[in-house]
C-alpha cells in the first residue's frame, strides 16, 4: 500500500539473543490534527532496543519495529500543528505521547504521564501498537517532536535523543553545576554523555569504570580524573567526595554497592539510569545511615529538558561519540550485536535510509480534513 497509509520498517518476529530482521509494512496509529509524520533519515541504537529484543526486559508486542533515537524531516503536519513544519529537520525520542492533561503533564512531567506510550512496543488507546525507528517513517504528537540545531550532524544527534536526555535530565534536576563532585559509573553510551553534560554543567568529574583501558577516553571526554573498580579498596581514597553518581551501567545488580555509596558526600545520591535485566542488590536501612544517602532511578526527560539540552549541545558545540552502520537485514543485526557486546564506541546510529527506503514524498494536509492528503512531490521505492 505505501505511505501514507502504510510504513515499511526492519521487524522482529521473535525475541532472542541472536535477532534477525526482515523488511515488513508497517500500519500506524490514525493521523490527528496534532500528529507529525516523519521521513527517517537516521536511528540510533540504544541499549533499550538490546534489552527488548533479547526478552531482557520482558515479553514484546511482536512483530516489532524498535529504535528511539530517530531523526528526519517533517513529511505531513496535522490542521493543528504550530510546532514544526513541513521539510524541517526534527527528532523523536523514546516517548511519542501522553495525555498532556494530568498534573504530571502539566509540571512539565510528561515523561511520568500515567497514560504515555513509548515510541515501540507502547500502545494507543484504540489498540494500535506503536513501531519505532528502524523503518521509513515515524508518527508523532507534535509534542514529542523536536527541531534539531543545524550544526548537529543527524547522526550525532540521534543518540542525544534518548541517552542524551536520560543522563541529562538527572544531573539538571539533581542541580548540578558549579561547586559539585559528579561521578559517571560506567563509560559506554551512557556514560560519555554524562561525563559530556556534567562537564558543561560547570561540575568537577569523574569517571568510575572497571576497564582501565577507557581511562584515555574519559579525559578526552572532560573527565578530572579515573577511578577503576579494578583496584583493590578502590573506593576508600574517595569517600564522601561525590555530591552525586550518576550510574550508567546495566550491571548494578553486581555491584557491591556499599562500597559505591560510601563514596558518596552527607545526603548525597546514587542515581540509576543503567538498568539490568536482574533486580539491583538488595540494601539494608543501615547502609544509608553512615551518610544520610539516597538512591534513585529516572525515565528519560521532559519537552523542556530536551530542547535545554540540543542547545546546550549546539552552543558548546558537545557530540556524541557514534559509529555508522547503514540500515538493511544486516545492518540492523550487526548494529543489534555491537551494543550487546560493548564493541560500540560509544553509540551506534543507523543511516542510509533512503538507499532502502526510497525518496519520501512531502504531503499537506488539507484543513479539517485529518483523513485527506495532497502528495507535492512523488515517491520512488527502491
């Protein structure tokens, strides 16, 4: 059938560990009066799209189309759209709505909305299931649409999309800045962010990792100074310096985490967004005693937090750390098995959509007419 009733994107038909990928049709949720519809032009891989696939985080809507991390040009706006226009260079990140009422909402909290569906594997109200970014089009509120600074390349913008924003956000609502000791556990798609955002933020910062062999790449990337797990009492030289931690790594739940948190300044905080697949160690009261600690955990960020972010990223010029692979069958497993294995340095984006997908046609939608289109230029598929 072909855009725009239909989309075509690289699917799972089941989860496993060795994942393999086949070309399908793709049937989005109806267009609205706020709804956007994007031509792909890149995706990045995100650790998510790994514990998904895999089963690591459960049972999936199948088939799947996955990816969150999706940038492209605006192809179709709704009657109502005042955010973004036909032909400009927009992202989408890990969330693609919300009810935009409730009080959550309304504090600039939607990405705690009760009623959020995820870019993939979420689900509308009329039962349509959402397909992510591995495909050639994406549909979205204009709310969750983001215009994307022209000095930053499209694959070097598509991971700020969701690592980005998920260490971003912490760090600006723990109010890091100047006069705070931040430090990143874990150095990988994560982490390099938060060593990037923590830096510009104004913070002294450090990296944490048990691989001494990044300790090169977290100076390049603003780190102060290493700290390898590696070593024996490798904590004890630090204790009580960090205001905050910031753990990027999907493997807490092997963490001796007293050691973690006794290098943690009086009410300071250990702060997740690294998740794994297993539940994180299990704590008594009395190992938050001995400095009033406290942990957390975040999802993603807020509207606001994001565009703070891409200009910040803009203004002190900060990319990412991204290896290309172009999208296919292969591509789409090679880039999969990269982030598994942690051979990735330090994102994965997917690119080449058009060699696939074929030019995208620009479609105007009529006024009061959300069901009927003008195509202005053709499509070619490939």
């Amino acid at each position: 059938m072909g855009y725009p009733e239909t989309f075509t994107g690289f699917v799972i038909e089941s989860q496993s560990t060795n994942p393999t990928f086949h070309k399908a049709e793709l049937k989005p949720k109806v267009f609205e009066d706020y709804d956007v519809d994007i031509a792909i032009e890149a995706c990045g891989v995100c650790g998510s799209d790994v514990h998904k696939i895999t089963g690591g985080w459960g049972p999936c809507s199948l088939p799947l189309c996955v990816g969150h991390e999706v940038v492209g040009k605006v192809v179709q706006t709704g009657p109502k759209v005042s955010t973004v226009a036909i032909g400009d260079r927009v992202g989408v990140g890990a969330q693609i709505s919300a009810c935009l009422k409730c009080e959550n909402c309304q504090s600039n909290n939607e990405n705690y909305c009760p009623h959020m569906v995820d870019t993939y594997d979420g689900r509308y109200p009329d039962g349509t299931v959402s397909q992510g970014g591995y495909s050639s089009h994406i549909r979205a509120h204009e709310y969750f649409v983001f215009k994307i600074p022209d000095n930053i390349e499209s694959a070097q913008a598509a991971p700020m999309l969701c690592a980005g924003i998920t260490t971003y956000s912490p760090l600006v609502r723990a109010n890091i800045g100047q006069g705070s000791k931040v430090a990143v556990v874990g150095i990988g798609g994560l982490g390099h962010f938060g060593i990037m955002w923590a830096k510009a933020l104004g913070a002294e910062v450090y990296a944490i990792s048990h691989s001494p062999s990044k300790e090169a790449d977290a100076i390049a990337l603003g780190a102060s100074g290493f700290i390898s797990t590696c070593d024996a009492d490798w904590h004890k030289p630090w204790a009580f310096k960090f205001n905050f931690i910031l753990n990027t790594a999907d493997a807490a739940d092997r963490f001796n985490m007293k050691d973690y948190m006794s290098t943690l300044a009086v009410n300071g905080t250990f702060h997740h967004v690294g998740l794994p697949d297993k539940p994180l160690p299990t704590m008594s009261a009395f190992n938050y005693m001995p400095g009033g600690y406290s942990t957390s955990v975040s999802h993603i960020g807020s509207r606001v937090e994001m565009q703070q972010m891409l200009s910040l990223a803009s203004e002190r010029k900060i990319t990412s750390w991204v290896q290309t692979i172009d999208i296919s069958e292969a591509g789409c497993q090679e880039a999969i098995q990269r982030v598994q294995s942690g051979q990735s340095k330090y994102r994965v984006t997917l690119v080449g959509y058009e060699k696939v997908f074929g030019k995208t046609a620009l479609v105007t939608q009529l006024p009061k007419a959300s069901t009927l289109f003008t195509i202005s230029h053709v499509m070619f598929e490939k």
